[in-house]
C-alpha cells in the first residue's frame, strides 16, 4: 500500500531519511521544510518551503494539499542553548503551536489516514530525573511539563475530531548527516577531529566520566516510521526505538579517530559548546584547505555542541543516571529492524565526508 505523505521538517534528521524511505517505497512525497533536502533517492519529490509559525502560511499551504494522505511529523523548535530550553514555556508553547498551525487547516481539507509524531526520552523525564529501568511505552505518563505532552493530546483529540490514525515513536540519541540541526553527533565530532588535526593535537574524549548509553540511526527511524504509516499493529500506539545495542563513549571512540583519519589520545575533558565557537576562524581555514561546502561552524553545528556537552556528561561528578528504553514492543508489534552503532556512526561520518562537509581522512 501506498499514498502521498508530507514529510514535515524534511531537511533535518529524520526528515530526511524518511523522503528518502518513502520515495524508495514508492509513494508520493511532500518535502515541508525551509531549505530543500538532502536525500540519497534520486527519484522525483515536491518540496514545499514554509514557516510552520505563521498560520495564515499554513493555512494557504493546506490548500494546495487536498491529496495527502499521511503525515510524519518530525519538525522540531529549540532555543539556543539547547537545554535550559528544555523547561521553558515559550519552547513548549512554540512547537504545539507549529504542529497546531499544520494540521488544523490541513485536517479540513485532506483526506488523513494517519500522522507519525515524534517524541524521545525527554518523555520519561530524562532531562529531570532517574527514569525507571527500562522505560517502557506502558509506564504512566511522566509528570513534568513539556510539548511532547501538549503534542500528543492535541493529536488525540484532532484525530479523533477528523476520525485519522497515529503512531508516536520515541527514538533515542538518533545519528545521521544532517548539520545545522539542534541535536546530530556526527557533524560536532567531525568538526573537533578536524580542529585537534589542525592544531596537532590529539583526538582525546572531551566529556566526562563514563557511562553506557543507547543510540538510533535515522534509517531505523524512517522506516519504522514508513512501517506505522500502513500497520494497523502500530496505530493509536507509542513506540520506543533504538538500534538494539548498548555502547560507551570511550569504547566508541577510536572507531570514530580511525573513521576521521586522527590520532586518539587520552581524555581531555572540554566544553564543546564553548570550545568549537571560539574555532570558527579555525574552521574557515579548514574549509578552505580542503575545499569544503562554504558552512560557517554555527551553519555546521547548529545548537547540536551543546547537545554534545550534554550526552559526553561534560563536567559531570558521578555516573550519570542509566537511561536505557525498552524496544521490545515494536518488535512484537512486527518492527524489528536493528544496527551496529559503530557502523552507522562510521557510515554518517563517511557520508560528510562525501559530502564535503568534514575534510577527508588524507
């Protein structure tokens, strides 16, 4: 089965992969974001530029949509800083309103099947407090605010108004190429190597103390999310998503130096999200050394050097608390794609560096 999704935030990480999922499914594709996609299928796809916090824009963009069918729904605002905005009204208040201002018109007008959304662990409170070990989908909603709750209730009750489906899925730590984004690893961990290179400095771990976490690649994303869009198991239903494996930072990183061509090192704690803004001039002469895309570092990392900070535990005093979710639901529910951290970490940095984003490894 196919139909015509719009893909919102198209141009950052899921997004992305999921035009790319789409298209090689055969469906038609309506690209919603402010610059066009960089996807790996070469078939054809509309992209359709557009500030999901004006209304009266995406209500004459609903307008020329009558055709959509699905929905996935991956745009996302965050303050600079990334995350004291975390707890911030206006944050939460900006992003139902972007989802508001999307769906309400579009809802009139279309004839919806079914709206993926987006969540992560901040669901659990993660970003507060000990969450239980493994977070599961079944766990009674955590009480703290955010817009992942003010979402889901405004998509339950549209939906039941309009008579559409949904999936919520919950990724954690997703990995992919997309730069200039509020939380994406692999541009921030370029950049650095490409720094401590020209520097001749080694490529030691800038965060803190140690511990085990869990990531997703946005392939996995993307195609649970093309998978929920005609599985009736996945409707009215959250799932968590990660590659299926543990890893640690430490353990992790000398495949990451060999993938970037530098020399690791020792530890050498420091706040990315101060230290990589005061390299830009640095960084100007690395893109032009190696003839790469003309980015500025704030073009290339986006807010995603202090989400850095915050997933090395930079400055961190004791362990932090285990965050480990439970995938074991969408894998009954029938979903049950799985990767190798290190080798979708591997493969991201390779594609930047394929690119023209990050200096190649010579």
């Amino acid at each position: 089965m196919t139909g015509s999704v719009l893909v919102v935030g198209a141009s950052g990480l899921v997004g992305a992969a999921s035009v790319d999922a789409f298209l090689d499914a055969g469906w038609d594709v309506t690209a919603v974001s402010r610059r066009r996609p960089e996807v790996f299928s070469a078939e054809p796809f509309r992209h359709l530029a557009l500030d999901l916090r004006d209304p009266a824009a995406c209500r004459a963009a609903a307008d020329e949509l009558p055709g959509v069918t699905h929905v996935v729904y991956t745009a996302l605002y965050e303050k600079p800083g990334l995350v004291a905005g975390w707890k911030e009204r206006d944050q939460m208040e900006i992003n139902l309103a972007m989802l508001r201002n999307l769906l309400e018109p579009l809802a009139g007008v279309a004839a919806l099947q079914h709206v993926t959304l987006l969540q992560g662990t901040k669901a659990y409170g993660v970003h507060r407090h000990p969450i239980r070990i493994p977070a599961r989908e079944r766990h009674p909603r955590d009480d703290h605010p955010n817009f992942y709750c003010l979402q889901e209730d405004y998509l339950r009750a549209t939906s039941a108004e309009w008579g559409f489906a949904w999936t919520i899925l919950r990724p954690q730590l997703i990995v992919g190429p997309a730069y200039g984004v509020a939380m994406n690893l692999p541009p921030v961990i370029g950049a650095y190597a490409a720094i401590c290179r020209k520097e001749r400095r080694d490529f030691g771990f800038p965060g803190g103390i140690g511990y085990v976490t869990e990531a997703v690649d946005t392939r996995l994303v993307a195609n649970a999310a093309l998978w929920a869009a005609t599985s009736r198991s996945a409707w009215g239903e959250h799932f968590n998503l990660t590659n299926g494996e543990v890893f640690e930072w430490r353990d992790l990183w000398p495949a990451l130096a060999d993938a970037l061509g530098v020399e690791p090192g020792p530890d050498r704690p420091v706040r990315l999200g101060e230290f990589l803004p005061a390299k830009s001039e640095l960084w100007d002469d690395v893109v032009r050394q190696h003839r790469l895309r003309p980015l500025s570092l704030p073009e290339l990392l986006g807010e995603s050097h202090h989400y850095a900070d915050f997933c090395f535990a930079h400055g961190a005093k004791s362990i932090p608390p285990p965050a480990f979710i439970s995938t074991v639901k969408i894998k009954q529910a029938g979903f049950c794609e799985t990767w190798d951290t290190e080798e979708s970490m591997r493969y991201w940095l390779q594609v930047l560096i394929d690119r023209r984003v990050l200096p190649s490894r010579s």
